[in-house]
C-alpha cells in the first residue's frame, strides 16, 4: 500500500477500534440523499404529470395509469438505490470487522467514485470502489472499511456507506 496521508477519518479510526459492539449508527449524508431521490424523484415525475394533464386540452393517462407507473419508479427506484445498500451496510457498519484501507484512487465526475483496497488479519487484500459525496479523500488517505469477517468481499468503506457512526464526544 502506498505511504499514509493524513486524512478526515484519522481522529475517527483511533476512537472506532475502541468502540463496542453493536456500534451506534445513523443514516449519513449519502443515504440521506438517496432516500431524499428514491421518494422525491417519482413524487415530482407524478406532479408534472398530474399539472400537464391538467392544462391539456385532449386526455393523455388516466390518473390510475399515473399512479402505477410512478408506484412503480418509487419501487424500482427504492430499490436499485437505497434497499439493498441500505440491507447490506447496516449490519456491516454496526457489527462488522473493521480493517484500515487506503484510497488509492478519486475519480470525480457527476459522481465522485473512490478506489481503495485493505488488507485482512489473513493477509488477503481486498480492492473495492464505491461512490461518496466526501471532497477532501485523496490517494493514501486511511479509510476506515467495515467487512463480513467470514466474507471479505462484503464490504464497505465508511466513505461510501449509507450509514455512519456515532462517535463519542471529547471529553
């Protein structure tokens, strides 16, 4: 792995190795948007639709049409981006294994994506991406990732999760 570089988690990897099990958590900034457009987006479709029909002189989809069609965006929408996110790293958050990974790429675009690889107490190093909406990771930062112990390959860096940790306040 590449040489440290200092970080916004490193103050929070010294706290959560001390921390027990079950950890607390709380939805972070990510889920929190992807919930806010797993709900918002349809909702909003259904408006437009609802005032278009409204001012159009001929008749497009029947109300009942509507209402299907963006019940069943909502549920494609749920749960392509928030439902199995939301079921996999919750369980990995509060009572996974945690191991210190390191970023070893950002691409940024519409999404900013973060590459990062760990290494378990077994010596298998595993490589991971994920999406984040942190601005201030850059290669070599240490990355707190919380795994499956008996599966490495479930994972998730505390950067790209749905959720975060609730950290005890300085005394």
């Amino acid at each position: 792995m590449s040489a440290d570089t200092s970080g916004p988690y490193d103050e929070a990897i010294r706290i959560l190795a001390e921390l027990p099990r079950p950890r607390s958590i709380r939805m972070s900034r990510k889920g929190k948007w992807d919930v806010l457009i797993a709900i918002g987006v349809p909702l909003l479709l259904f408006a437009v639709e609802v005032y278009d029909q409204h001012h159009r002189p001929t008749r497009g989809m029947t109300m009942e049409a509507l209402l299907k069609l963006n019940g069943v965006i909502g549920v494609l929408l749920v749960g392509i981006l928030w439902l199995r996110p939301y079921v996999k790293h919750k369980p990995l958050i509060s009572e996974g294994e945690i191991a210190i990974g390191r970023i070893t790429k950002v691409d940024s675009g519409r999404l900013t994506w973060v590459h990062y690889e760990f290494d378990t107490p077994s010596g298998e190093r595993v490589t991971r991406m994920g999406t984040t909406f942190r601005i201030d990771l850059c290669p070599g930062v240490k990355v707190p990732i919380f795994y499956d112990r008996e599966n490495p390959k479930k994972q998730v860096a505390l950067c790209a999760s749905f959720f975060e940790v609730v950290l005890p306040l300085k005394q």
